[in-house]
C-alpha cells in the first residue's frame, strides 16, 4: 500500500474526525467542525493528512507556528498525530512531511513530542476490545 501526504481540505473533515474517532478522540461534531474550519484557514497551524490508494484517510498530523523571542524565529509544534491501526508507514510519512513543511516556512525548531502524556479520552478501551 502506497500512502501519500497532502495539505487537508475543508472536504476532508468527515474522514478526520472518522480518524479521530477510530483512534479514541470523540470530538464533539459541531464543535470539531468549527475548529477544524477554523484552523484550516489560519495561517499560523498546518494540518496534513495521509491518504491510501484508494483516497481514504489513514494519519492526519496538526502543527502550530509561532514566534518565540529566545530562539529569535519561528517555533513549530506538532500538536496531533492521529494515524489508523496498521499503517505504520503513513506515520513516518506523515511526520517528514509535516515537519519539512515547517522548515520550508522558516520553522528554526520544530518539537515533535505529539500526544505526549495526552492518551486519547477512551484509548484503554479500545486496547480492552482489542
């Protein structure tokens, strides 16, 4: 299975928060629409998605962009990494991509430390069920 990266699109939302919810997030939906709009068009947040062959959604990663006075440039964090079961590869994919887009925006450091201490609300159920 090929996986290739792309930027999301307002079209993608449905599938994102499918990912989500697959993964443990259950977003609100109304609000998980408002946000994702909302961080769609705002300059300072790059969200990406992993897409399959057959143009499903398999990973998607959230990165913010500020600026940070001690490092004298732009801070990227990746702030979400959400990425179906069994594609180890569109995790990888993702990751590069994400954090090289930083980097070609002028990023002089990026933390990649996604999800850490946050598990998904409902994660120990999934690996109950599992």
């Amino acid at each position: 299975m090929s996986v290739r990266v792309r930027p999301a699109s307002l079209q993608d939302g449905v599938a994102v928060l499918e990912l989500l919810e697959k993964v443990g997030y259950y977003p609100e939906p109304i609000g998980f629409a408002q946000t994702y709009r909302k961080t769609l068009t705002d300059p300072h947040f790059l969200v990406r998605v992993a897409e399959d062959d057959g143009g499903k959604i398999v990973g998607m990663a959230t990165l913010s962009m500020r600026w940070q006075l001690g490092l004298g440039g732009l801070l990227a964090c990746l702030d979400e990494l959400a990425i179906a079961p069994d594609t180890p590869r569109a995790e990888r994919l993702l990751l590069q991509a994400t954090v090289g887009k930083a980097r070609s925006l002028g990023a002089r450091r990026v933390i990649v430390k996604a999800n850490e201490n946050t598990p998904p609300p409902r994660a120990h159920q999934l690996a109950q069920s599992a």
